[in-house]
C-alpha cells in the first residue's frame, strides 16, 4: 500500500528534500492545481507520498544537469537564486509595478554587496559609492543600491520607466496615502453603487460557479490534464461554446456594453466601456491629490490596476494578442472565465499591497539619494542632470564621482518597452520615445539591428565614462547569442575581465527551454 502523508507531513519532508522552506501553503497549492493527487474526505487532505516525491524529483537537481548539459559545465548555478521562493525574488518594492525583462534583485545584491564565493573573488563596490544604471527599466538597481547603502543614478528613455523607478524610492507619508487612497475607494463605490455591471457580474459569477463546479471539479479535474486523461484544447473549447448562450443572455438582459464606440487608442481599445468609465474617474479623483509624492504613488496603483483589466485573457495579459469579451476557456486556472467589468477588486487588492510594501521597503531603506532621469543615456551630461534634480546628490556625484554601472541593457530586438506600457502612456500622457530605443522589438535582430545596438551600447558606455572614477567597475547582464559585447567593449575602450555565465531559471510551465544569460564584467582596457 501507497505511504500517505497530511500536508504538514508533506510539508516536512519537502523541506527536508529541498533543503529549504517548503510551507503547508505550497503543498496545498499543489493539491489545488492537481500537482499531486489528493486522498481522504471531509477535510482529512492526505497525499501520496510516491506522487509528491515524484513531483519534486521532476525538477530538483535534474533541472541543473539537463540545463548544464544544454548550456554548457561553465554554467554558474549558484546564479540561478532557485533557493529563493517567488516572493522573495519579488520582495517589498520590487513589486510594486509589472515590468518585462528586468532581473531579480538577488542578482543586484550579489555583485554589490561586500561578500565573497569562489565565483565572486572580490568586492567591487561598498557603502556610500555610488552607483549608475543606464538603462533603468523598473530601478531594480536604485533598490538594492538604497538597501545596501549606496547611492544611485537611473536613466531611462521611458518617462513612464523613469516614474516606476523612483516611486519605488521615494519616501511618503503613510498616513496621507492611505487617506487619499480611501477617499477614492469611496468615491468609486459610489459611482458604480447603480451600475447595472455590478449586478450582472454577480450572476454571471453565480452562473459561472455552478458550470466549473460541475465540468472542472478541482482538483480532480488538473490532475487529469497533468496525467494526460483530458484533450484540453477539445474539452475547453466544447465547454466554453457551451456555456457561451448562458453568457449572452445575461449580456443582453443588463443590456451591458462590451465595447467602447471609439477604438483609436490603447485604452480604447482594450477595456469595456464599464471598465473605461471608471478609470477615468479614479484618475480624475487622482488629479485632486495635493501632495505630489502622493499622487505619483497613487498613479502607479492605478496603472497596475488597469493593466489587469485589460480584455484579454489571463494567459495573454503579458503578451496581448486580441481584445477578448466573452467568457472563454482559461488554460491558466483550468476553468472558464469571463472578462472583468469593474476595477474594484484590483484597485483595492493593489492598493492594499502597496501600502504594505512601501511599509516593508521602509524598514530596509539606508538614509542615501537614488534618482532615476529620463533621457538619451547616449549623450546625456549626468551631472548636470542630477543637479538639476537634486542639488545635494549633485554636490557629491561632483565630489566623488560615479564608483561603476551595473545594468541590463535591452536585448537586441526582442521587447517594445514602451508599448508595454501602452495604457500608461494614453492614460497620462506621456511622450513616447520609441525611436529612441536601443534594439527595439521592431528593429527585428537583423544584421542593420545588430550594428545599431552595438552602435547604441558602445555610444552609452562612452557618454557614461566621463563621470565614472578612474578605478570603475562595469557589469552588464546580457543574452549576447550574437557575440556583440566583445566588440561593444572594444569601442568604449574598455575590456571584459571576467563573464558570470548564469541559468534563468522558467517561469512558466509553458516554456521548457534551457536560458542563460551572462554579467560581463568590464573595466578600463590597459595600454599595452
């Protein structure tokens, strides 16, 4: 007979196996999504020990020989930071906005703080440099910069980019936000208090419960589709075209818009007129916030709101491919889902969060200047710049100048960093600089691509030279499948003296492939 475990059994051995923490939360999430097959009735959850086992063995330690053995021995695991759970890799402020491409903080911290490994030989940066990033994207570096006691310098092209980063900085006054957060809660309740949305979606919910409940039980109905019992894509789509009439009827009986009558804009486009109606009330509420640190902070919640109410479906939120507005079968939950009509839910769930994060982050923070610029890091002056914006941190950039850079620059044609961001830049306002991106999406990775990126590259490493110490360090996390940054580092008159060869781990089960990328580390080039 099988070995059964409860939950907390399960979670023991987990811990015991992984060497780290495994809680009874993560084992009842994979009873939940049908990882492992649950046994026993009326509350009395116990787990085939054979099965968990199993499950665990499917990625512990094989994942590192297969992706060695895709990627080669050089490989440094150690990099990986798979000990680290998803809440960790996404710690206080790190979350406080969806960001494409950027890297886990844990990577930041391992070249700047002051340890040292067998693979890291020695330190290269210490309490109260200074520390340069020119290509900022969500100022994952300013962070852990304001962690470790260290100043910092963003740069970004993207105004939108530019706000993230120093919202996540920025010192506010708890009190106030969470005033002018309630204040607009309660307005918004009150606008949508007799919409007719509000009471279609509770019987489209009503409806939608009983349907999954009968044909994708959980979880009985994730454990066959992980054991291959169900077609899914035959099974969804015959269960989504059936439930389809149940959602007509009551579209028409509320008589609700699924659309709006203008569709020139991003936020025309890919929100129902519901949706839209309130997001411009928040934002007009949002408008009469006197503070300014406050009202940024409060900008950023919204945005994150409306980016998870976008009509798409939840396996299409990162990459969108066509508005949807009907209920439709959900590979990600396994079950079918329907498109959101208010931004109540996300607005409260996000507000509540950031409140909570911005209170964390203030516990770790170190009494020093980070500020993120918005402009070309190509041919900006810095100095200048960071006078301009904060004459203090201007006075010792001047004084001690800039100890090194440790940055992500784009990847060579694979992401449209402004349109990611697309309803931001319509809700705000913003100018978008898509032409001044360095290796922008739609550039493609041709051969002309790969010459103006490495054109791009080498222009910001030379710009940023004149503000950097003589004894600079340069780390700069790359994919570089077209070995670019040799010749990168030849124009800027610099060498690369060491590269840190590191797996990125998946982060969907959906994507299976071996990914490394690599932190090339670069110094002035020595005259023979």
């Amino acid at each position: 007979m099988d070995k059964l475990l409860t939950i907390k059994e399960a979670s023991e051995w987990a811990t015991g196996y992984l060497g780290k923490d495994v809680t009874t939360s993560n084992i009842a999430y994979l009873v939940q999504y049908g990882r492992v097959r649950k046994n026993g009735v009326n509350g009395s959850i116990q787990i085939d020990f054979n099965d968990l086992k199993k499950y665990y063995q499917s990625y512990t330690g094989s994942r590192e020989v297969n992706f060695k053995e895709r990627l080669g021995d050089d490989l440094n695991w150690a990099l990986s930071f798979d000990q680290y759970k998803e809440s960790e890799t996404t710690k206080h402020v790190h979350r406080l906005h969806p960001y494409k491409g950027k890297f886990i903080p844990q990577l930041v911290e391992y070249f700047l703080d002051n340890h040292t490994d067998k693979f890291k030989t020695e330190t290269y940066f210490a309490k109260g440099d200074i520390v340069l990033d020119p290509f900022s994207g969500s100022g994952t570096t300013m962070v852990q910069a304001c962690e470790l006691g260290m100043y910092a310098v963003g740069i970004d092209i993207s105004e939108f980019n530019t706000l993230i980063g120093n919202s996540k900085v920025a010192k506010y006054d708890i009190a106030d936000l969470q005033n002018e957060i309630n204040r607009i809660t309660k307005s918004l309740s009150e606008f949508i208090k007799n919409s007719n949305a509000i009471e279609f979606e509770e019987k489209l919910l009503t409806e939608l419960n009983k349907f999954n409940s009968e044909y994708f039980p959980v979880p009985e109905y994730k454990y066959q589709l992980r054991n291959g019992e169900i077609d899914e894509k035959k099974y969804g789509t015959e269960k989504e075209k059936q439930f389809l009439p149940i959602y007509k009827r009551l579209v028409k009986e509320y008589d609700i818009q699924l659309r709006q009558e203008r569709n020139e804009t991003f936020l025309d486009k890919w929100y129902s007129q519901h949706v839209r109606n309130e997001i411009d009330f928040v934002f007009e509420r949002i408008k009469e916030i006197k503070n300014a640190s406050t009202k940024k902070i409060v900008s950023i919640i919204l945005s994150r709101t409306i980016r998870s109410c976008r009509a798409t479906t939840h396996a299409d939120l990162a990459t969108l491919l066509e508005p949807v507005t009907t209920t439709y079968y959900c590979g990600k939950h396994g079950k079918i889902c329907k498109p959101l009509f208010s931004i109540m839910k996300w607005w409260k769930t996000y507000s509540k969060d950031t409140v909570s994060r911005l209170q964390q982050f203030d516990k770790l923070r170190t009494n020093t200047f980070q500020y993120c610029l918005t402009g070309d890091s190509r041919n900006m002056d810095i100095l200048k710049q960071v006078k301009k914006a904060s004459p203090e941190f201007g006075k010792l950039l001047e004084k001690q100048k800039i100890k090194g850079i440790f940055s992500s620059p784009p990847y060579v044609g694979l992401i449209d960093y402004h349109e990611q961001h697309a309803y931001a830049y319509d809700l705000f306002g913003f100018d978008r600089k898509d032409e001044l991106e360095i290796g922008p999406l739609f550039k493609g990775q041709g051969k002309e691509a790969n010459q103006s990126y490495i054109q791009g590259i080498s222009d910001v490493l030379n710009n940023c030279k004149r503000f950097l110490a003589d004894d600079y360090d340069i780390f700069l996390v790359a994919n570089d499948k077209y070995n670019m940054y040799p010749t990168i580092a030849d124009n800027a008159g610099m060498q690369i003296v060491n590269q840190f060869k590191r797996p990125v781990l998946n982060r969907t089960e959906k994507d299976k492939t071996a990914y490394s990328e690599t932190v090339f580390h670069l110094k002035e080039k020595k005259q023979p």
